[in-house]
C-alpha cells in the first residue's frame, strides 16, 4: 500500500478549528501521533498514513483539514 505524507498548513485563527474537527470524525488516524509547529507559531502539521491513492489519503481527514492538506507520496530509502 503506498505511503502518503500529509501536510497540513491553516492560520493562526483556524488552529482551534482545525483540531476541533476532528470531533466525531472516524478515521484511522484518531489517537495516533503527528508533528506540528502550531505551539511554535508555524501552523502546520505532517504525518505518514498509507491509502491506495491521494483521494484515499485525504479522505481520512475531516473535510476542514483536507481541504488545506496536500497528500505527497513517499517511500523509503536508505541514505548512504
């Protein structure tokens, strides 16, 4: 299944929004663990999650957050 990296970027006035939607969203990412700058004033966020496609990917974020989230596929390599 391919890796996608969500990155989320919203204003400083949309930061409570873009966590409050998540209220009542099933998704599979529901508890897990993301990366963010939003105490640190940048106001955007990455994680990893696996979906077949893009669509699939952003389809496992609230509309809110996925309308300002770009799905990027990723793979691993190994740096020399």
């Amino acid at each position: 299944m391919p890796t996608y990296l969500m990155e989320h970027r919203h204003e400083a006035a949309e930061c409570e929004a873009a966590f409050a939607a998540w209220a009542g969203f099933e998704s599979p990412l529901r508890g897990s663990v993301a990366v963010s700058t939003c105490l640190d004033g940048g106001h955007r966020l990455w994680c990893h999650l696996e979906a077949a496609d893009a669509d699939a990917a952003l389809a496992q974020l609230p509309p809110y957050v996925a309308s300002r989230t770009v799905a990027v596929r990723v793979r691993e390599i190994g740096l020399p």
